[in-house]
C-alpha cells in the first residue's frame, strides 16, 4: 500500500529537501553494500558459483558495472581505516563518493595517511574537487609513487582504430591527464559553436573539430607549429569525376576504407595542390606535371586580411582555420581573382560542396547563403 507522500506531488519548495533526503539515502544503503559486499568477497561463494571474481559475481548478479562492484568491495575493506569518514556519511555530512575518494587515497600512500586532514577537505569541498584535492594530497604524501602512476598512465595509451561495414572509421583511446589536456586544449577551441545557428550536438561539433584539427594541423598551445600548410591527402581521381560528370566513377583517398564521391574530390581540390600524373591503360606514369598551390601565397594573405576569417553569417572561425573556396571551380573555369573567392571553415566549406547549399557574393561584396532546394508535396502529375 502507498502512503500519501508517495502518490502526492510535492510542492516546488518542497522538491529540494526530498532529493536530497532521498540521496542521503542512497549513501547511506551503498554505504551498507560496501560492507555486505566486502564480506562477500572474503568467501568462496562467488568461485562456487562458477564466477572468475567477486566482482564478476556482483556484475552479473547485482546489474552492476564492473567499476562500481570493485569500489563497492574497496570501500568495505577500508572501513576500518576511515571510521570517521563512515560517520560523516552517515550524519549527511559528506556522500559516499568522498569515501571512494578517501579510500582509494589511504590505499595508495599507506601508513601516511591522515583521515582527519582529508576529512576537513571533504566536508568543504564537492566530490569532484575532494578527489582533485586527495590527488595533491598523495602527491605530496608519496611523490615517487604518484609519479609511477603517471608514467605508466603514459605508457598505457592507446588508440584503436577500426573500421565498420558501412566504411565509417571508428576511434577510441585512453590517454594520460597531460596527454588527454593537450588533445583538449586543441579541440576545446575548435568545438565551439560557430554563432548561433549552429545546432550541432557537442559530440557532433567535437567530431568535426578532429577533422579540422587534421586536416589544417595549426598549433595550438600543446601543438608543435605547423604553419598553415595542410595535411596532406593523396586523391587519385578520374577528370570526369573531378568535373562531376554522370557515370564517372568515385575517387581514392588514401587509408580511406571507401571510395569518396565527386563532391567531396571537388571541395578537396577546391584549395589544395595538384599534381598531374598521367596513366597508361596499362597503369603506367608517363608525364608527371609540377604541383602548383591553386591560391597562391599572397592571394591568400590578400584574401586573409579582406575576410579576416570564415564568411558565412554568424561563424567566428579566424582565417587561420579556413580553406579557400572558389565561388565558382577552378575546374569549371573559375579564377583566383579576389571578387571569386571566399575563406570558408571546415564545416561551412562541406556544406557547401557535400552539404548542396549555396553561397553567392551579392552586387554589393556582401555574402549570401542559400540553402538546399527542398521540395514540398507530390511532384506534379503529368499529362494523361
């Protein structure tokens, strides 16, 4: 049977001091599991059962996840050398997050540990910048063992690089705090929203601030300088496919899993260098042409200070962060007067090629975008 409280909505002032007892609550029941838990482990049932750990046995048992089982146990077995701690969580004072906290610390430098120190900051501070602090605090208990930590953090990264049937690229990785702040350092910027009309998620815009960091490979802060020269990416592709013509085949990226279509050779080629290498039918180079830089240096300086960075409406990407585009393709007659081009960034310049929007310079040198065609309703019935 319900009690009232239960079905009964609680008012808006009301709301705070229930979440907060209901938390509590929650400590306090973890707080119980750590002990059961611990005990748990100290018997053989678990291996009785078939299962390889105590934690396995809580993860498959208990719906947890392999991190939460093993602090649960941690904690248990540490109670009796944080007593103080326990009571705190107890009386509300601090949650049992500072106890994971706490603990981890006393099993890390030992005999140095000090609760009532610990205790103090926990009750000041949020679990987050408690577990900041105890990492300060095992620094400056046990120097030499916090710095082999660090190295072999260091030592462990890794990246996996994989590829899924439908051709997309799939990454993962674990890095090292210095490490991971210097891949942060450089995407954080790039992650940004580019003005308001930027709807993408933080993932999405977190995505396409890699490719730019790749594709541009400029400093930043952790970065060895690079310049403004690209990455380079080797494309083989046909003339009809770099013109766009019906029936031409795709183009080659190199280490792309997939062929790329012919929009994509088009806003790769859009600013770049090209190299004419011409083939036999049977494969064979015979004329090898120079490379040229379609934008030539001082166009691009020029082009720099008229821009002074991305020109699509809203966007604040610098120019050091932008390709040039040709309003109208070199390939298709285009020049590299100044009225034909435009700096866009990675986004705005996909989604001009890829993306089948728009982008014209009006009678009056201001920019305008046009989005995708759309079409709306039935298409019209032709004649009986």
């Amino acid at each position: 049977m319900l009690a009232t409280q239960d079905v009964c909505r609680p008012s808006d002032a009301e709301v705070g001091p229930e979440l907060r007892q209901i938390l509590h609550e929650k400590d306090l029941l973890e707080l119980r599991a750590a002990r059961v838990a611990a005990r748990f482990a100290s018997t053989d049932e678990y291996d009785e059962q078939g299962f390889a750990s105590p934690i396995d046995w809580i993860r498959f048992n208990c719906h947890q996840t392999s991190t939460a089982a093993a602090d649960l146990i941690a904690v248990g077995k540490k109670l009796e050398m944080v007593p103080e701690s326990a009571q705190a969580v107890s009386r509300g004072e601090i949650g049992f997050a500072h106890l994971k906290a706490m603990v981890r610390t006393a099993n890390a430098v030992g005999a140095k540990f000090d609760e009532a120190l610990l205790l103090a900051k926990a009750r000041e501070n949020s679990p987050g910048k408690f577990y900041y602090l105890c990492n300060h605090y095992r620094h400056s208990a046990d120097r030499k063992g916090f710095e082999a930590e660090q190295a072999d953090l260091v030592e462990n990264r890794k990246l996996w690089i994989s590829t899924g049937e439908d051709g997309a690229v799939l990454i993962s990785g674990v890095f090292d705090p210095v490490g991971g702040a210097a891949i942060r350092t450089a995407l954080e910027p790039l992650a940004r929203r580019s003005g308001a009309h930027d709807d993408r998620s933080r993932e999405k815009r977190f995505a396409d601030a890699a490719v730019d960091l790749a594709t541009h490979a400029l400093d930043s802060g952790l970065i060895p300088q690079q310049g403004s020269q690209r990455t380079h990416l080797q494309v083989t592709t046909s003339l009809e496919t770099l013109l766009g013509l019906p029936g031409a085949p795709a183009a080659d990226l190199e280490f792309s899993p997939l062929p790329i279509s012919s929009k994509t050779v088009e806003r790769l080629a859009c600013d770049c260098s090209v190299t004419r290498i011409l083939l036999d039918s049977e494969s064979t180079v015979i004329d090898v042409g120079r490379a040229k830089r379609t934008i030539s240096g001082p166009a691009r300086k020029a082009l720099n200070v008229r821009d002074r960075g991305c020109v699509w409406t809203g966007c604040e990407r610098p120019a050091s962060w932008t390709s040039g585009h040709h309003l109208k393709h070199w390939i298709h007659g285009g020049t590299n007067e100044p009225s034909n081009l435009a700096l866009l960034c990675y986004r705005h310049h996909w989604m001009v090629h890829e993306g089948h929007w728009q982008i014209v310079r009006g009678e009056d040198g201001r920019i305008v975008t046009i989005p995708p065609t759309v079409t709306f309703g039935a298409p019209a019935r032709g004649p009986d």
